[in-house]
C-alpha cells in the first residue's frame, strides 16, 4: 500500500519541492494550501505530470474546523494518512518586540503553533496503535531562529518555532510506543519567497555572509532532510531537531 503524506503550506516554497520529492519516491501527497488555489494546482500538475499522484487540499491550519476537513478530504481522495509534514507558516514584518501588536502575535502564534498542533493531533489520531493505526511519521518544519533568537527582526517568529521545538520533542516522548516518530527539520537562511511576505526581499543577501558557507540554502536541501525523516533511513530516530542550516 503506498505511503499517503499530507504537506501543508506545500504551494510554494519548501513545502512544494517537498511535494515534488516526496511524489518522485512514490508516495501519494496532500498538497495543503490557505489561499493559492492555482500554486497548489500547479504543484499537482506537475507531479500528476511526472507520473505521481497528488490532490490539492484547501485548509487553513489556524483554523479546527478546515484542518478537520483537511484530514478528511485527504483519506478520501488518496487512503489512509500515513505521514504529516507540518510545513505551513508565517512572518511578519521586521519589527523588535516592543513594536508588535497583540493582533500579530496572536496570528503569529495561531499559524506556526496552534496550527501545527492541532495537525499532529489529529494524525496521531490516525496513526497511533492506540486509535488501531499501523504507525506512521511526523515531521515539522522549524526554524533555526527557534535556537539564534532573531532579536530586531522576528523575535516572536523565533518563539513561535521554540514552541514548535519542545512539542516536538513531547510528543516524540509520547507516541513513541505507538508507532509514531516525530521530528523537526530546523532550517537556516532558504531560497524561498517568505522573505520578501515579510517586507524583506533583501534578506537573503544580507544575511548570507553570516551564514558559515557563505550562502542561503535552497529548498531542495531542506526536502532532502525531511524525506530523509519521513524515510525507514531514520526509523530509529524520533525526537530529533535537526540544523539545516550551514553550520549558522
């Protein structure tokens, strides 16, 4: 039986290079997206294209009742949910903390936390022995921000992805007798279009020569990663916050 992965925020960026690897090793893929219709159309044509199989899945993580659907609209199109990639996320403007609104914070925290959780929950629901799955895998994206901070910038970012970092490592603790492993991917500076969402277009260039390697990294080294601890390479490794991010 193939292996069915739901990726979300997987229109662009890292999570539709993560779509795109994951459908070329075989495995059938929810390519969740909030608002892009047509990005998340394309990333199904062309892994449809390649000869792989993959729906569209519109959901917004903040939100229970669209991730309950999300999951259901998922199994429906594709079988049993046998991996979550939990991808999707937010910045904001480049701001110290003194400078954020209640509004951001709280929209901050809905997305790259509250979302995140409420995903898990309800693949563990799918995928724990407890609930008669067979197993499965959790991955989520974090943030090397979550360990640097990123004062100045994007300090409730960085919370929001520490918050990520200690779910992570609990929940890996707690289902790890049912058949579920759970990781993170931290990455560092990415090749991806969130830089210029958060009025910074000129990040990449600014912040590279900061970066040991002297270079940003590109998405498809962070879906290296993460397939990687999707894969039964990594079957033994759970509750992992993995640095992609160039020695940073």
């Amino acid at each position: 039986m193939s292996r069915v992965v739901l990726i979300t925020g997987a229109s662009r960026g890292i999570g539709a290079v993560t779509a795109a690897l994951a459908a070329s090793r075989g495995y059938h893929v929810g390519v969740n997206y909030r608002a892009n219709r047509a990005a998340a159309e394309g990333v199904v044509a062309g892994i449809r294209d390649a000869g792989g199989t993959a729906v569209a899945i519109a959901g917004d993580v903040a939100v229970e009742d669209d991730v309950l659907r999300m999951f259901a609209e998922c199994e429906g199109a594709l079988g049993p949910i046998t991996d979550l990639v939990n991808n999707a996320g937010v910045v904001d403007m480049k701001a110290r903390v003194d400078e954020m609104s209640a509004a951001r914070l709280q929209r901050m925290f809905a997305v790259n936390v509250f979302g995140t959780m409420l995903c898990a929950r309800e693949a563990v629901k799918r995928m724990s022995t407890r609930h008669g799955g067979t197993g499965g895998v959790i991955v989520n994206v974090s943030s090397v921000a979550a360990r640097i901070g990123s004062p100045g910038e994007y300090v409730d970012y960085a919370a929001a992805k520490g918050a990520v970092d200690v779910f992570t490592i609990g929940l890996a603790k707690e289902v790890a007798a049912e058949g579920i492993r759970v990781n993170a991917v931290r990455p560092g500076i990415v090749r991806t279009e969130i830089h210029a969402s958060g009025g910074q277009p000129d990040r990449l260039e600014r912040i590279a020569p900061l970066v040991p390697m002297l270079r940003p990294g590109e998405p498809e080294e962070i879906a290296g990663a993460i397939l990687w601890l999707l894969s039964p390479e990594a079957s033994y490794t759970s509750g992992t916050l993995l640095d992609v991010s160039g020695a940073r």
